[in-house]
RNA sequence: GCGCCCGUAGCUCAGUGGAUAGAGCACUGGUCUCCGGAACCAGGUGCGCAAGUUCGAUUCUUGCCGGGCGCACCA
C-alpha cells in the first residue's frame, strides 16, 4: 500500500471508530453506519483531505451537520494519522491538514522502488485484454487508427502499472467481403500497371499505397498472374497483398512504440469451424431466428429495435457473426475484463455487442467498449480535408515524419476520448513553450542537466535504503527496453559517485513549491490506478503536465545546487525523485525522456 | 424519425453531488550576478437554455436548442 492510501485508510477507520463510539453511547441513534469517504478537497487551505460525513448522515442523526461535525471531531483519534489539525467548516466539512513530514518517508520509497515506482496491485492480477486499432489490412494507418493506438497503448501500460495482466491484441480483419473488395482492387491495379484495360471497381480502395503494393509484386513476380483464372488471380494477390499489408501496419505501429502480444486473424475463426460453434451456441440458447433465407440474431429480446443477420441468405457470415465468435474466444481464453477501442461511428455496435456476449453465456458488463470521437487535423488554422474514399487522408507514416513519434502520442492522449480531437500539427511541431510535450520533457531534460553539474561538482544523489529483494525492480512491461539499459544511465552513473552519508536530514524541506511538488509524487500510485481503472489514460498526460509545472516552480523558488550541503543533498534527492516519476509517466506515455534536448 | 456522443474562459480542453469551477494558448505587466529563459510570478471573463431530484447540481433526471456520428443480408 503507497503512503498516500495507507494514511486515507487509518484516517477513515478513525472516522469510523469516532462514529460507533458516538451511536454506542446513544449521541447519534441510527441503524446503521455508513463509511466515511474522503476526498481531495480542491482548495489547498481546505487541508489535505476532507469529509462530507457529518453532512450525509445529519439528517438520519436529527443533527445540525455542524454540531455533528463537532462530535465526530471530538472522538476522533489521531494516533499514527499524521494528522496535525482538523478543522470543521462551511456547511460540516471535516477538514483534516497533515503534518508535512508525512511526506519525508515518501521520497525514499521513490529510491527504493525506481522503475517500479507509481505500478501497485490495484488490479489483483485481474486479466484484462485490450484490443486496439485493429484496422483493415487494406491500406495505410490513419488519423482514427493512431489515436486508437496511443490511446489503447497508453491503457495497457497503465493497467499493467495497476497490477493487472494485460494481453495487447490486435484484430486482422482478414476476411469477408472488404477481402473482396481488396483483391478487385489489388488485381485492377495489377492488370493496369501491366499494361491492361481496366475499369477500376466502383466500391475499391482508391488509395496509391495499393498501386506500390502492385508494384512490389510485380517487381518479385513480373506479370505471372495475368493468364490465371480470375479466381486463382485473385487469391494470389490478396495474399500478397495482405501479407505486406498487414507487415507495413505492424512496422508502422513499432514505429510509434506499440507492440502486441497477439495478432488475432478472422480468418481463422472462419476456417476453424469457430463461427459454426459460435451460432450453434446461440441456437441452443434460443437467440437465432431463421426468416427470408437468412438467420438472425434476436436483438429484439433484448429490447433491441430490430433483429441482426448472422448468416445471410447465401449462407455467408456477416462480420457481426464472425465478431461474436471473437468476443466468444475472448472470454473462452479466460479474460476477467474485455476492453475494445472503438471509433465513435461504431457506436450502434456496442449495444449489440454487449447482448451478443450475454448471448454466449458471458456477462455484458465483463466487456467495455471506449469510443474514441474523430480526428481533425488542423494546419494553418485551416481543417486538413480528408476522405477515405478517395485515398486523400493523412497516414500515421506521414504524421510521425512531421510531427515526430513523441508529440503525436501526447496529442492523442492529451484529450478524453469521448472529445472530439483537434490535432494542430503546427502547434504539435513547434518546438516550443506553447507545445505541451516539449514542456514536460524539458523538465525532464533539465534535472539530468542539474543532476550532471553535481556530478561534475562532485556531489551526488545521497544513498537512501535500498530497496528490499522483494520490491519489483522493473517498471512492470513487456519488452521494455529502458529498464534493461539502467546500468549504463544516468542513474547508475551516479548512484556509483562516491556515496553520501545514508542519514541525510529531510526536514530541511519546507518551502511551499518543495512540499507541492512532494505531494504530487506521493499521488502517482493512485493517480496511475485511477486512469487505469477508469479507463482513462489522458489522466496520465495531464499529470505529466502538472508534475512539470511544479517542477518547473520548485526549480525557479529552490536553488538545487548551494553552499549549504544539507539542503543540498535533500533537494537533489527531490530533484531525482521527479526524474523517476517523469521519466515512469513519460515511459508508459510511451514517449521518451530526454537527458538533454 | 429513433439512438449514441458532445456543448465549461477569446481559442483548445480538464474537472467534481459540495465550501471561491481549473490548465495551456492568446493578451498585459513583471522576474535572471547563480543549477538549461523550451522557465517562473501577477493580472479576468465561463458551466447552451429551462424545469425536476437533493441540505447542496456545472455534475444526476427530463424537455428544448446547437454541433458530430450512427440506424444494410457493409464492416
């Protein structure tokens, strides 16, 4: 449990204790007694933490709220609470204002833990997959897709962070009628570039990327294709089509720092009889109707307005049945919690989605869909026009070429999902104030510099306790490559300086921007399972942006580096502190954290 | 027509059943003998409208207005 918790806890069972003491003695009389909840209240002079308790239960306790609020407090014991004085105010606030070396244990257990620092067991090891992006292998990442990605990115990390066991995966639409619209489209281009006349099909993929693809082929195969028979063509060019379709959209994702754990085909669930499986379940537990040559899906026992095909009259899937038998696969591979990043134009689906699992045998609520609102681009003030029909839209490619990997990942995450997005690539490219993500690496980039002038002065990061063998050494993700690389950073660096007296005294610390900045570090743990928890990654960039700013303040009221070695050596500890957590964010932000910029 | 999302400062967006609703940008004025000025400090306007639930609503409910998106034997 993180220091923060820990205190919120021994505080509310204090409340709870003041309470049963109060009705044991017959001074409130109610039944039953509700926990006490404490916030964070939002004015800093409000203290640390604040109840509402003596308000909600002054009715049922035929009490003033502030009189109640004057019992409670009378009660209350403060043994090991690090609470220094309680206030009652406005209409029977509980104010509670700590006493700030609460704080001082906090920033050795930020040494302590390192890269582990921020991650907890919030999650209890509950399974969860994320699906994201899963875009159709028929052309290039877009706008939607890249912000599905860092979005569904960005949530994973921090529900691992969280202590859950997350699988990244990612859904290849492989099959069904776009395959075939795929294939016309692949084998246009192909008999074009050779030469052919052609009518290019009315419903095909405009975009150029698949006339490249042609001519990748055509450079290995030279034009072998053409005397096939139609059938045999186009099975053979979509297979190379979408093997380096699908080899470009997992290159392009490396490429903006995500990695799955699994790529799932559709295919497969075609030709593994899983579908059959799928529908026979749904039959067997009364949800299919048959009607017109077609069979349905009873939406409408759902409340539903109207029923879904399953499998159309010429006895083929629809995508909605082949996506019940993913879902089905999902929770057969024992997910504790489903979670689908959806773009907004999918909505109607969710609904149907959600029944259809029930459908199955699995609870709905086991399945959370986020729907992400569109993208627009903006340059020079003006909206970049796009349109998917024509191939005329931005690629991820060309995002990441203009913007850089960095500030396209923070753009996209900076926002709720649920916001449409107005993606400025002027302001994303700019190096400079006005652009959030310079700001907050910039922060990063400046304690490394303060860090490396101690250094070159001979001073050091002081040597706290290290950290029990129990504590987890690792920032809790797969194929993370920075926690690997620590021996040769700058941390080792300079935890292997000539070491620092172990006792240094932190009580040194009491300026206003120091203890600000302390209390935001001592919140990551819980900030990081809440954004997890609710689904809320962009939580973690405006933490970022906080954090930095008040290091940025700290840094312009507190001089670091000074002739007085003991405050010195506190603050550097604080200043290496705020690397640790900045560079954690940053790191499950997907982003890098610059030593120097 | 039905359904989903959104409506908060000049702009882009946070936020919470509570006590004086925040941040960035933009605008104005300040801060540096010194650790990175890509920094800091100060300055002011706002919860689309109307009812309801509540001790208390920007938050929850309903209606309306405005914007976006869905409503195929497409995915």
């Amino acid at each position: 449990m993180n220091s923060v918790e820990s205190i919120r806890q021994k505080i509310i069972t204090s409340l709870g204790q003041a309470l049963a003491s109060l009705q044991q003695d017959g001074t409130i009389n109610v039944d039953d007694l509700p926990l006490a909840e404490l916030e964070v209240p939002r004015e800093k002079q409000h203290g640390d933490f604040a109840t509402n308790i003596a308000m909600t239960m002054a009715k049922k306790a035929r009490m003033n709220p502030r009189q109640l609020a004057q019992k409670i407090v009378d009660r209350f014991d403060r043994t090991g609470t690090w609470v220094q004085d309680i206030q009652i105010a406005g209409p029977g606030f509980i104010n509670f204002a700590l006493d700030h070396r609460w704080l001082y244990p906090v920033l050795v257990h930020v040494q302590a833990e390192d890269h582990a620092y921020g991650t907890s067991d919030a999650g209890q090891g509950k399974r969860v997959q994320v699906e994201f992006v899963s875009a159709n292998p028929t052309g290039l990442l877009h706008m939607g897709n890249a912000r599905g990605a860092a979005l569904g990115d960005t949530l994973a990390n921090l529900l691992r962070a969280a202590g859950f066991d997350v699988q990244k995966e990612f859904y290849i639409n492989d099959a069904g009628n776009q395959i075939e619209n795929f294939a016309k489209s692949l084998e246009a281009r192909y008999l074009e570039l050779l030469g052919h006349d052609v009518i290019f099909p009315e419903e095909g993929y405009h975009g150029h990327d698949i006339i490249e693809t042609m001519q990748g082929l055509i450079a290995r195969d030279g034009d072998r294709y053409v005397q096939m028979e139609t059938a045999e063509r186009r099975a053979a060019l979509v297979a190379y089509g979408l093997q380096e379709k699908i080899g470009a959209i997992r290159q392009t994702l490396a490429n903006f720092g995500v990695e799955y754990d699994v790529w799932f085909s559709e295919k497969t669930l075609h030709e593994s009889g899983a579908i059959q499986e799928t529908l026979e379940t749904l039959r067997t537990n009364g949800y299919v109707d048959e009607n017109e040559g077609a069979q349905w899906f009873k939406a409408t026992a759902f409340g539903e307005e109207k029923d879904e095909v399953l499998v159309r009259s010429n006895g083929i899937p629809t995508y909605f049945a082949a996506d019940i038998a993913y879902h089905k696969n999902k929770f057969d591979r024992g997910f504790d919690w489903v979670i689908n990043i959806w773009g907004a134009d999918h909505h109607g689906h969710v609904a149907r989605m959600k029944n259809a699992v029930q459908a199955v045998g699995y609870p709905p609520e086991d399945l959370d869909v986020i729907l992400m609102q569109l993208v627009r681009l903006f340059k020079g003030g003006e909206i970049v026009r796009m349109s998917k029909r024509t191939g005329q839209y931005i690629t991820l490619e060309e995002l990441m070429e203009e913007v850089g990997k960095d500030a396209a990942r923070f753009f996209f995450v900076m926002r709720g999902a649920d916001s449409h997005l107005d993606f400025d690539l002027d302001l994303a490219k700019s190096q400079s104030a006005e652009n959030p993500v310079y700001y907050v690496q910039y922060a990063h980039a400046r304690i490394c510099s303060i860090l490396r002038t101690a250094q070159d002065a001979g001073a050091a990061v002081p040597r706290v306790a290290s950290a029990p063998a129990s504590m987890p050494s690792s920032c809790g993700l797969t194929g993370c490559g920075s926690c690997d690389v620590s021996g040769t950073s700058l941390t080792s660096l300079l935890k292997a300086a000539p070491a620092a007296p172990d006792n240094i005294d932190l009580t040194v610390l009491t300026h206003p921007s120091e203890l600000a900045l302390l209390r935001k570090i001592a919140d990551l743990p819980d900030e990081v399972a809440r954004a997890a928890m609710q689904m809320e990654p962009h939580r973690m960039a405006r933490y970022a942006q906080d954090l930095a700013a008040l290091f940025h303040a700290f840094y312009t009221h507190c001089r670091v580096l000074n002739d007085d070695p003991a405050l010195q050596q506190a603050r550097l500890l604080v200043v290496d502190d705020t690397r640790i957590v900045l560079r954690n964010v940053l790191h499950w932000l997907g982003l890098t954290a610059p030593e120097r910029m």
